[in-house]
C-alpha cells in the first residue's frame, strides 16, 4: 500500500525543511539572531500546523483539526523540552 509511503513523505519533508529553513538562516543571517528564538517559535508553529493539515491528504479527516492537534501535541513537546533544559541550566 502507498499510504504508508505518503504518510512518511508529508511528515518527513516539511519538518526537514523547516530544520534547514531555520539552521540557514541562523547562520547566514547573523542580523536575525537578536530575534532567533521568537522567529524559530513562529516559523514551527507554521511548521506544525502545516504539517497536521498535510496529514489529513494520507489519512483523511479535517485539515484544521489536524493542523491544530499537530500544534497542540508538538507544542506541548517543545515546552516540555524547553523545560527541562531550562532545568538543566540551572544545576550547572
């Protein structure tokens, strides 16, 4: 069946790009990196919801309640990330 394939091909290929979008101009713009944190924020929430709204081409459903499942559930796993680093920083 294909589905799994395209399945994998519309997570994997937006969250790759979004990773070199955000790396390339992290690097090559030094003038950004004042707003560095605030514009990856922005660029991943697209990202996100971008890519839940993709998922509904393999797997059907609401493109919009897609989306923002994919925005909550994500998120929510970069806030707990941010968390615990921040957690993190503190014992060093």
């Amino acid at each position: 069946s294909q589905k799994p394939i395209m399945s994998l091909f519309l997570l994997f290929w937006p969250l790759w790009q979004l990773g070199e979008y955000l790396l390339r101009h992290m690097f090559c713009y030094p003038v950004l990196a004042e707003y560095s944190f605030l514009l990856s924020g922005i660029v991943t929430a697209i990202a996100l919801f971008t890519v839940g709204a993709l998922r509904t081409k393999a797997t059907g459903g609401n493109f919009l309640r897609s989306g923002i499942e994919m925005l909550f559930v994500g998120g929510s796993a970069a806030a707990v990330a941010f968390f615990i680093g921040s957690l993190i920083e503190q014992w060093k």
